[in-house]
C-alpha cells in the first residue's frame, strides 16, 4: 500500500471520530445546560477549550452566548477544529482513494460534506433548532461508523482507519477527563455524587454503563475506573489502547517494516502505563500529570508511526 494512501485511510476516521466526538458533546452539553445546576461543567468553556483556536479571553466572551458557540464549533470556517472543517478534511482523504474504501463509506463521506455545507443547517440554527440540527449531525456520524464497520474489508486499509479512530478517541477521552476532573482538583478523595458526573458520563456514552456496573458510592473514584481502566467500556482509555495494539500488530506483520520492534515498544510502554497502574497510584502522582504524560506520549507515538507508514522519502 502506498504511503499516501495509507496515510489519508488513518486521518479519513480520525476526522470522523473526532466529528462524532463533538457533537456527542455538543448534545450532552447543550441538554444538561438547560437545568440550573451549580456545576461549571454545564459551561461551554471546556467544549471550546478543545475544539476552538480561539484566545482563551475570546472563549469566555463567546461561551456566555450559546447560539454563537454552536455556530462556532458547527459552522465557522475560520475554526479549525469546527465540524464543517473536519468533515471537509475527512471527505478531500477519502476522494484520493476511492479504490481504497467500499462505495457505501464513500457515499456517506460525501453525504455528510454536503450535509453540514447545506443551507438547511444554517436556517436550522437561525430558527432555534439548535438541539434537532446536533442530533441530525450526530446519527448520520454513528451512520458511518456502522457503515464502515458492516462494509469494510478486514484488511490493511481496515487497520489504518482504526489506528486513526481510536488514537483521536484516546486522545479525546483524555481531554474530557481533564475537563471534569479539573473541577475537583485531580482528587480522587473528593466525594461526588454521580449527578456531578453526569456530563462527564453521558459525553462518553457511558452514564448507564455506570448505572449497571457500579454499584458502591464512590462516584469519584468509581467514574475514573471506568473512563481509564474497564476493558469492556468502548470509551475507556484502556479499551482504545487495546484496540491500537491490535491493529498496530496487524500493520506493522503486513509491511514488514525494518524498525519493527522500535515502534511495538514505543506503543508498548503507554500501554503498560494503564494496564499495570491503578488509581491509586495516579491519585498518588497527580492525575493531572498522569493525563498530561498519556497525551503527550500518544501524541509522540502518533508522530512515530506516521514516520514509520506515512513517510514519502
């Protein structure tokens, strides 16, 4: 498979994970704002804090008027990290290598562009169907996620495409970790009830998982078991890093690259620094430093494999 290629298979999911990601948090955010609770979590300074380029002081302006966030995170082409420029960024990947994808994942691709870059979006947000127009967008994301997993073949291009997913998951579920757990200071001791978590846990698809799998009061300690450890919560932390080492195997035995063992080692230590550590010693080293060293470190990684696969010289 050719570099590019193989290159524009990881940033095609990455672009569309991170897509589903914030609007699942747009949602989230926009449904639990509207009860008046003492939580600064209900604000939508942490959803700008990620995805907006914007200075922080122009952040706190704009997160006082919620239509204007939304269009900004939606809409606004000057955003970077907006939907309409991550969905435009998705498709020009998926244009280059048709040959390389099934034609249902193409067409979604291509829906979805023109989706977010039609009329019908703006005049939604202009008439107050801020709530319909984030939930339309969200389904038809969760639409290609199932499209892509129902029609693509397991094969090279499949383990590309879900190297680039569960990185940015990875990624994200740190961001939103730190978010929340800024609120209390990085103490796991700190008593919460699970109402304070709540947009924590609905912003990953997780409040009912939590519901039926934790039993004891603990929410604090309880909540972060589950984002960064539970093997069996697709949101975990632990869970996307499993994924990644499966299908970095998978690469790495079908290109038979040279620095094979460089780049399964790199992998390796992030993922024993979650699977051989518990909460207790991350409460111990400071939660905040123990996120801030997962990211950095996945963030390095990142740039290794794409040295390693997407290198054109």
């Amino acid at each position: 498979m050719l570099s590019r290629i193989a290159e524009s298979l990881f940033w095609l999911n990455r672009y569309e994970e991170r897509s589903e990601g914030m609007l699942r948090l747009m949602r989230t955010n926009y449904v639990l704002s509207l009860d008046k609770g003492p939580s600064e979590m209900n604000s939508w300074l942490p959803l700008l804090e990620i995805f907006s380029n914007k200075s922080y002081v122009e952040q706190i302006k704009l997160a006082a008027n919620h239509q204007e966030v939304i269009k900004h995170l939606l809409i606004d082409p000057e955003n970077n990290n907006s939907l309409i420029a991550n969905l435009t960024k998705a498709r020009e990947n998926a244009r280059g290598m048709q040959d390389h994808i099934t034609k249902e994942v193409w067409e979604q691709v291509n829906y979805l562009y023109h989706l977010i870059n039609s009329k019908s979006i703006v005049q939604n947000l202009e008439e107050n169907k801020q709530l319909h127009t984030i939930e339309h967008l969200q389904k038809n994301c969760l639409l290609y996620t199932g499209i892509a997993d129902s029609t693509m073949p397991r094969s090279l291009s499949w383990c590309f495409m879900n190297l680039g997913k569960y990185i940015e998951r990875s990624i994200l579920t740190i961001d939103i970790l730190e978010k929340h757990y800024a609120g209390i200071d990085f103490d796991l001791k700190k008593e919460k009830d699970i109402l304070h978590w709540r947009n924590l846990l609905f912003s990953v698809s997780g409040y009912e998982f939590h519901l039926k799998n934790y039993r004891s009061n603990d929410s604090s300690f309880n909540v972060a078991h589950q984002i960064i450890f539970n093997e069996q919560f697709p949101h975990s932390l632990f869970y996307s890093l499993t994924r990644i080492k499966k299908y970095l195997e998978n690469a790495v035995d079908e290109n038979k690259i040279k620095n094979k063992q460089t780049i399964i080692k790199e992998f390796g230590r992030i993922y024993s620094n979650v699977e051989f550590t518990d909460l207790e010693w991350i409460n111990k080293i400071g939660m905040s430093i123990y996120l801030q060293t997962s990211k950095y470190n996945l963030i390095q990684f990142t740039n290794s494999l794409s040295q390693t696969f997407f290198s054109y010289s």
